[in-house]
C-alpha cells in the first residue's frame, strides 16, 4: 500500500480527491477507479464489474479499459456488500463531483466581505447534475483532515474526507442520497493529531439538548404572506413613529399542560391575538438560537444559524414571524455576537486551537460569564457574525436585532482589572476590531434592508452609539437607555416620604436624552437574580405598590423614547421571572392586576395615537418642561409635543400618596383642558380621585405662561391632558 492509501486509511490524509474517484493512468489508456470502503466485504463498480481490494487495506479499484472509461458514468455508482452480512448497498461515489464553491465566493469570504455566505457554508440540499443530495462546506484552517460523519455512514470519519480549498480554509463535499432531517457532524484531525467532533456552526438545524448533532435542513420555500408589511417596512419612518415592545422569553411565556414548552405555531395562536389586545406593536424575543442549557436563556449560543428545537422546527419559527406580521406586529431578535460558550461540541477551539476565540485569555475570554470573545479581528469570523445577522433576517422576515452586551464588546478591559487585560496598538482600552465589526454589521443590515432596526445593548456614555457610521458612529438605530432605566427604579424603589431628596434622578435624563435615539427598557434583567418584579421593587402596601407602579409605566410613556416592557410586568406578576415555569397567568383574573393590563392597553393606544406623544421621541423639540423643580411635593409636569402645537399634551406626575388640590401650572393658551388618561381611575382600580371635564384655563400666569390651569393631582398617578381649540 503506497503513502498516499496509508495515510488515508489513517484519517490523515488532507486531500482525498487525489486518490479516490477516478484517474487517468500514467502512459496507458484507460483510467482507474478506486473507493475507500472500510465497511465492505466485496465491492462492484455497478453496471462495469467487480472490483479488487488492495492487498491489507480497505481500498477497492477497478482499471477501467479506453472503451469502458467512456462509457462509465461522470457519477458512478459503487454496490457493495457489509461485512459480517448478506446485504448489499450501493450510492452514487461522492468522489465523481467537482468543486462547487466558487472562487468569488472564496474571495469575498476570506475578505469578510461575504454577506450571503449562509447560502453555500454549512449543510444544504442541492441537486448537482442531476443528482440529489447535500452539499456541506466548512472553515477550519491549520488541520490535517474534516470528515462529514453521521448514520448514514456509521459515524466513521474515514468513509467521507472532504475537499480542502487550500490556504482559504475551507472544505467542501457533497454526499448524494442524503436527505432533510438527516444527522451529522464533522469529524477533524488537529495538526496535534486530535480527532475532535464538532457541530456544524452554520447548520440550520439542530437537535433538542442534550443531543448535539447537527441536522440537514429543509430545502423547500417557505410560502411567505407578509409582503405588505416587507415593502411598508422599507420606507417606515420609525424615528417619529411609535415603537412600544412586548419583551419575552418564548420558553415560559406560556407552557402546555403538562409544563413543556410551546411549539411556534401554539405561541402564535395564543400570543398574536394577547399582542394586539394590548396593543404593543412590536414583540422581542430573548435569544432563540440553539443552546444547550436553558438557563442561560438562550445567551449562550452553539447554534448560530439554528432555531432551537425546543419550539419546534425552522419552518415553525417561519410560521410564527409570517402570522405576526400579517397582524401587523414586527419581530425583534435578541442576538448575541458578544461571545459563546465553552461546549467542547461547539465553536471553542474549533480546530484544536483558538480559531473563533482570541488565544490569549486577556482578549479572548469573559470571567464573569465563564465564556469566550470572538476574535472580531479574524475576516472569517467577522464574516460568520455578519452573514448570521443578514441570515436571521433574510431567511425569517425579523424586523429587527437587538444587541446583546454591547459594552463588553467595545472595552478591552470590561470587567477586568488592571494586567487582566491587553491594550490596543495605540495603549488605549477600545477594542478596535470589535468596534470595526459593530460598524460593518450596522451598514451591512441597513444597506440590504432598509427598515430593519438595530438596537444596541450598551450602558457606558460612549459617544454616537445610534449615530451613523459615515458621521462617526456606530451605526446603530437605537441604544438602550440604562441610565434611565437605572435612575427611575432606584427613584422608584425610594419610600415617597424621602423622594423630594432623589428629585435630580427624574430630571437629570433630559440632559442626555437626545445624545442619542433612546429606547426605555424595563426588560428581563431588571426582575431576576433577587432584584424582585417590578411591583415588588415599590414601597407601600399592596394598593401603593400597584399605584406606583401605574405612575412608573405613565412615566416611561411620557418621555421621550421608545417603550420596551418584559413580560409579567404587564399585569404586575409579584414573583421574580422564572424560567423554569410559565407567568402567573391567574393574577390576571384578579381586578386589581387585570386593572394594570388595562392601564398598559390604553398607554400603547394613547402612545400610538396622539403624536405628541412619539413624532419627537428622539428630539428636544418634542419635550418642555413646565415646572421641574417642585420636588417638596415630589411632583413634575411638562409638555409633549409635535409639530402641530394643537396636538400638544399636558403631563402632569405626583410621586407621593398624597392627592394635590387646586394644584396650578401654567399651559399653553387653549380654550380648555381635558383628561385623556389618568392612572387614579378606577379603570385601573385607583381610587378615582382626578378632574371633570373640562378643566377651564384661567388668565392666570403661572411659571412663565400667561395662562394656567388648576387640576387635583391624585395620589401616586399621572394625568395627560389635552387642550380643546375652537378658535
């Protein structure tokens, strides 16, 4: 047996191709075909003749004549019988077929400039000349050989060596006869003579945890209904339209009846028609990547580009986005290019070195979280993450991605001490590369798909987070506002009587708040971990705390920036979030919790409906404040405004228990004011204490307005007021 079959028959051999299928013979007519076929006893090359097994190996040939080499198949077909069996099998060589990647494709990926590289990387049907059957394509430089390993050919890395494109990194084959639904894995051998197993990081499928295979995904079109909404989102003008998010964790919204989890097509029967009647217009959902652990949430990914199995199939999850879409409710994905985790199966140390990661723990490693940072600095890897995100909203009509750990992203010394961490080229503390890769997935997402939104979870005042890249930004949509967030539930939390001391952390957002286009969150952080539900993070009884709680959800609707709310907090849930268990669903039969879905309802409604409220979200010209100082009565008011000044509306807040009479501000001139909401009515079961309409302006000036209104301020409540105009 020469070098060449030894190291094959070994699994160490790096290009397959030189010695299986057919070749010419040296000087001779002719050509010779040989197979390797460890599981064979005897070998056929069908309709040609029997084949010879070379003498101490598992190799069989056959020499064909000038006459039979024209008349063999360009794809062959091998028979053969099992060893230790009387059965035959037999499928077309998978030798027989050219490279299929092309050279552009190759160029533009090792660029990282390859936005569609999901369509040919991973495992994907295909019919080749006729014949059917999936292609599979790898990155995983610096081996010494990948094998496509799976049942269909006895998880025996030998049977199926790929194609290496040379120095590219890349690999490639195609195997006919496989079908969707198919499992496999790729077996490597490391340049340390490892033999490692490893998931397909583009698969498009996966199986449910704890099994860690990859699966062949569907090859069938979708049959997409939400055209209207993909063209109306092209040209959506979401910095002065509404935006108000349902946050939610799929996997204990709701469960069945026996405590598992819902498959898409439940969710979306019983989530669409729950969204509309309370009137959010969009939903995000925590991550839904494969992962192996639930309680990480979905934050700890091994499966990029596959829809956990957990809620069922791609197409299931396809199903879903169609249908909220055809309710006219946008989908936001939660996605997470800060790091992965340490699973041997998955990404970490993909060819027996650092691949994906940074080698160097100081860059390549988060301590806190026990997971590794991509090496953003790597064109491959830069490319995985940016055709990811393209694939999520390319392949699933998502209208948006939500950033996850942003911050983590743009220090290299996040979370770190000093010598914990390794400066850039310029001794500064910004990771560079990471930065590079924010901008280059921000332009690539909105140059292809206008209207889709990126939302960037970043708490530190780095400049120009939402700004565009061409202006010397990051080129994000929107930033999460944790200043405001943190700020007003610390307020929140503050027993009323000593309020009037913390009155700067209501106030002191307006100085930021058009640094950037905010959305205000109230998410899945803020009720886990001991840090209670929001209804149980406000002091006072069970009557105060509902009450404060209506007067925080007034305030997040009454500044200026968009509205994420997590699930739970839409009918006060007392517990903490549990994701082990779905919501406390029969507190919304209790009026006092049905009080607040309500209170949530007619915000989003009101929200949508009077621009005031959301044309100037992200501008100064939408907000004035009327008086801001009167913190010994703990009480704020202010306008909102658009760009017609008859649209405007009165915001009056009271953060004590304490009902305001014949409280004065001054206001725009207007015949009369009237109540539009007020958190106190018993609709949402207040006490009911407010004003009749109308509420008559005086010519009283009043804080600078010639004119002014005196109005009672409920306990604990906000009032929106609108002027009426007939002049």
């Amino acid at each position: 047996m020469t070098p060449e079959l030894s190291k094959l028959q070994q699994g160490k051999h790096h290009d397959p191709f030189s010695v299986l299928g057919v070749h010419a013979l040296d000087k001779k007519e002719g050509a010779i075909v040989r197979s390797f076929l460890p599981q064979a006893e005897v070998a056929e090359l069908k309709g040609i003749g029997k084949m010879s097994r070379i003498p101490d190996s598992d190799f069989f040939e056959y020499q064909l004549s000038a006459k039979e080499a024209k008349s063999l198949d360009k794809h062959y077909t091998l028979k053969w019988q099992q060893k230790g069996s009387e059965e035959w099998h037999e499928s077309i060589s998978a030798y027989s077929f050219e490279p299929q990647i092309g050279e552009m494709d190759i160029y533009l990926f090792a660029e990282g400039k390859h936005h569609h590289a999901y369509q040919f990387m991973g495992a994907h049907i295909q019919t080749i000349d006729g014949v059917s059957g999936c292609q599979f394509a790898l990155w995983c430089p610096n081996v010494k050989r990948i094998s496509v390993v799976g049942d269909f050919n006895g998880w025996d890395g030998r049977r199926h060596p790929m194609r290496s494109r040379g120095s590219s990194g890349l690999w490639e084959l195609f195997i006919p006869g496989l079908v969707e639904n198919d499992v496999y894995k790729y077996e490597i051998c490391t340049q340390h003579d490892e033999i490692l197993k490893k998931t397909d990081p583009y698969a498009q499928s996966m199986a449910l945890r704890p099994d860690t295979t990859s699966h062949i995904s569907s090859a069938k079109a979708f049959n997409w209904e939400d055209q209207d909404w993909i063209e109306q989102r092209e040209v959506f003008d979401w910095q002065h339209k509404p935006i108000s998010i349902y946050e939610l964790h799929a996997g204990s919204w709701r469960r069945d009846e026996d405590g598992y989890f819902l498959n898409w097509r439940d969710i979306a029967s019983q989530l669409i028609p729950y969204i509309k009647k309370l009137a959010y217009t969009h939903i995000e959902l925590l991550p839904i990547a494969e992962h192996p652990l639930d309680q990480s949430w979905g934050y700890q990914v091994t499966g990029f580009f596959a829809p956990t199995a957990r809620f069922g199939t791609p197409e299931d999850f396809r199903y879903f986005v169609n249908e909220c879409h055809k309710a006219n409710i946008g989908v936001i994905l939660d996605w997470v290019p800060a790091h992965f985790p340490k699973d041997a199966f998955a990404l970490a140390k993909f060819n027996g070195d650092a691949l994906y990661e940074h080698a160097d723990p100081r860059k390549g490693e988060h301590q806190d979280w026990g997971t590794l940072i991509f090496n953003y600095g790597r064109n491959e890897v830069r490319n995985f993450l940016i055709t990811n995100a393209v694939y999520w909203i390319e392949e699933f009509h998502l209208d948006g991605l939500r950033v996850d750990a942003v911050a983590s992203m743009l220090y290299l010394d996040y979370s770190r001490e000093a010598g914990e961490w390794l400066p850039n080229e310029f001794g500064g503390r910004e990771n560079l590369e990471a930065i590079e890769f924010l901008k280059q997935m921000n332009t690539t997402v909105h140059g292809l798909h206008p209207g889709v939104l990126t939302m960037a979870e970043e708490s530190t005042a780095w400049p120009m987070v939402s700004r565009p890249v061409e202006l010397g930004g990051l080129g994000f949509s929107i930033k999460w506002n944790m200043g405001w967030m943190n700020d007003n539930l610390s307020y929140m939390e503050t027993d009323p009587v000593h309020r009037k001391y913390h009155h700067n952390q209501l106030t002191f957002s307006q100085i930021y708040s058009y640094s950037e286009n905010f959305i205000l969150p109230l998410s899945h952080d803020e009720v886990v971990h001991g840090k209670r539900s929001l209804v149980s993070k406000m002091p006072g009884d069970d009557w105060q705390k509902l009450a404060n709680l209506r007067l925080l959800y007034a305030w997040q609707y009454i500044h200026p920036g968009k509205k994420l709310l997590f699930m739970g907090g839409e009918f006060a849930q007392w517990i903490e979030w549990n994701d082990n268990a779905e919501l406390d669903w029969a507190l919304t039969s209790v009026e006092q919790h049905h009080g607040i879905s309500q209170l949530i309802t007619d915000l989003n409604k009101l929200y949508q409906s009077e621009a005031a409220l959301h044309y100037w979200d992200f501008s100064h010209d939408g907000f004035e404040w009327i008086d801001c100082n009167d913190s010994d009565q703990s009480a704020l008011s202010l306008i909102r405004k658009s760009n017609d000044p008859q649209e405007s509306i009165i915001c009056l807040l009271n953060f004590t228990p304490v009902p305001r009479t014949n409280y004065r501000i001054g206001v725009p001139a207007a015949d009369t004011y009237h109540e539009l909401l007020n958190t106190d009515s018993a609709f949402y079961t207040g006490s009911n204490c407010g004003n009749d309409n109308p509420i008559v302006v005086e010519p009283t000036p009043w804080t600078g307005y010639q004119q002014s209104i005196s109005v009672t301020l409920p306990p604990l409540s906000a009032l929106f007021l609108k002027g009426d105009f007939s002049h």
